[in-house]
C-alpha cells in the first residue's frame, strides 16, 4: 500500500484549483492566491503543470516529456518526480 504522500509514476495528480498563471516569456509564473505566494515554473515546469490540468499519472506526464524532448526515462522520471514532490509540498497539486 502507498504512504499517504509517497509519489510513484502510478500516482494520478492534478492541479488544485485558486492559481494564476501567465505566461513571461516562454515560462509561466503563478501566483497562489491560497497561500500569496509566487512560483517561476520554468518552462519544463510550466509544461508539466499544463500536462496535469486535468487528472493524470505521473507516468502519463514522463511518457508525453520523453516524446517532446530527447531525454533518458530514468532521469525523466526523477525530475518529473522531483519537481511534482515540491508542488505537492507548496500545495499546488492534489493527488489521489
């Protein structure tokens, strides 16, 4: 059974609602209305949080970056893991 926020590519995220997004020169930046804070999401980053809109596996969002970009799966996943790991800690995403 799967710790209550241990994330594996089985893990369905998606993003919690009350975020501004917008665009700044090819990466997006939010700004939290929950917790009045502001995120630089980079671009990769930016692509991720458009990725998980709706819900979606943490597989699902490895499998679309490794066909956009050439990259390793292994350090795909890592990365994508990584980087859902600080949003679920900032509260950005909701899982399940």
């Amino acid at each position: 059974m799967q710790k209550q926020n241990e994330l594996t590519t089985q893990t369905v995220i998606s993003q919690q609602p009350g975020h501004m997004v917008s665009d700044m020169n090819g990466e997006k930046v939010m700004l939290s209305i929950k917790n009045g804070k502001y995120y630089n999401l980079g671009a990769i980053g930016g692509e991720i949080w458009s990725l998980i809109e709706k819900p979606v596996t943490v597989e699902a969002v490895v499998t679309e970056l490794e066909s956009r970009y050439e990259v390793d799966r292994g350090k795909c996943e890592m990365e994508v893991l990584n980087f859902v790991d600080e949003l679920m800690k900032e509260n950005l995403i909701q899982h399940e």
